[in-house]
C-alpha cells in the first residue's frame, strides 16, 4: 500500500506542472481566437482557418512594438497616458505595473538589474536579491542615510516582497539570471540542483587508509 501511494504521488507531481501549464495555454489561445475573431468577422465572415486568431495577435504586438519605437507615436502615447497618471487610484495601479513592466523590458536602459547575495555584517543569514537600484538619485532628501542600493527580496509562494536599502558593500553580485532567480524564489529554491559529485570516490581515502592500518598491524 505504501509502495502504491508513492506512485501516486510520484505521477501526480510529474502530470500536474503539465497539465496545468497545458491549461493555461489553452485559455490563453481560446481568449486570444475568440478577441481576433470579434474583430475579423466583419471582414471574413463565415471563413476560419485555426490559429487565424493567434497568428492576429502576434502580427498585432509586433505592429505596436514597431510603431512605439517611434518618435510621434511615442508622443501621442504620452497624451493617451494622461488619464491614467494623473487620476489618484488609476495612478498607483498604471505606474507600478508599467515600472516593473519597464524593469524587465529588454530595451530598458536601467544597468542595475543584477542578482546578489545579501550579507549583514555580524549575521549569519544570507538573502538572495535582485538589486533595482544603484543611487538615490529621484529620490527624496533625507530618505536615507549615506550612499545605498535598493535590494528587492521576493517572497516563495506568493506574490510580493521586501526592498530593503543596503549599503553597497552589503551586496555581492552572483552569476544568475533574473529570470532564474524569480522562479527559483518563487518555488522556495526547492529545484534539485544537478552535480557531478560522487560519494564513493569522495570516501575512498579512508578506505585506503583502512587498509593500510590493516597491513601495518600484520606486518
């Protein structure tokens, strides 16, 4: 019985991520057939073709991307911006989520994306972080004291956080992607990480020096 249940799990864990991420998919791909049909039928009527919808939204995101790299449209995008960054409650929700949006955009020009440990001097305890600031340029007078970084610390589990401000010497840069970092915080750091270590080499030292007391109590 013990042996069954571990199977269980064992096939429930490997089937869940997939049929999940499967799932997710297929809503996304029905939600983005259904909007692109909405705005194709008047012009194909009955005529569908599968994946018409999709092939849609691609064409439609990469047209905007070309046209928001440009001069004009980024000025008229401004005007379109005004309602939602000048009314209160709208405000805080448009312009956090376009600044974490801005944060991981592959053209940001912001440099200080970068994954590190954070040490507290006299502690023991480490925290892995993603540094999202360098200087407290923008920032109020007085907000703290001396020169600081901006430590984000994700949370596993959940969506959020801490930003703590660190003095520079604090924080030491690792080589990991800020991609890898979120989704291993995410999962708590529970992936199996993969090595090349091998016990029984590692002990075979003391079984050479086994045998050789062996061999220096018969001599």
């Amino acid at each position: 019985m013990t042996r069954l249940y571990k199977y269980f799990f064992r096939g429930l864990i490997t089937v869940l991520p997939l049929a999940l991420t499967i799932y997710l998919l297929y809503i996304f791909l029905a939600w983005t057939e259904a909007v692109a049909l909405t705005f194709l039928r008047p012009f194909i009527g009955g005529f569908y073709v599968p994946g018409m919808g999709l092939a849609l939204g691609i064409l439609g995101i990469l047209a905007i991307g070309y046209l928001v790299s440009k001069e004009r449209v980024q000025r008229v995008l401004v005007l379109l911006e005004m309602p939602f960054t000048n009314l209160p409650v709208v405000k805080s929700i448009y312009t956090s989520l376009k600044s974490f949006a801005d944060y991981f955009s592959p053209s940001s020009k912001n440099t200080a994306q970068q994954v590190v440990i954070l040490r507290v001097p006299g502690q023991q305890l480490e925290l892995v972080g993603l540094v999202t600031r360098r200087n407290m340029e923008g920032l109020p007078e007085g907000f703290t004291q001396g020169e600081r970084v901006a430590v984000y610390l994700p949370m596993g589990y959940m969506i959020g956080g801490y930003t703590v401000f660190v003095p520079q010497e604090w924080v030491q840069p690792i080589q990991m992607s800020v991609e890898e970092a979120m989704r291993s915080s995410l999962i708590a750091w529970m992936a199996r990480a993969e090595t090349n270590n091998s016990r029984p080499a590692a002990q075979e030292p003391p079984a050479q020096a086994q045998g050789g007391a062996n061999d220096g109590g018969q001599a």
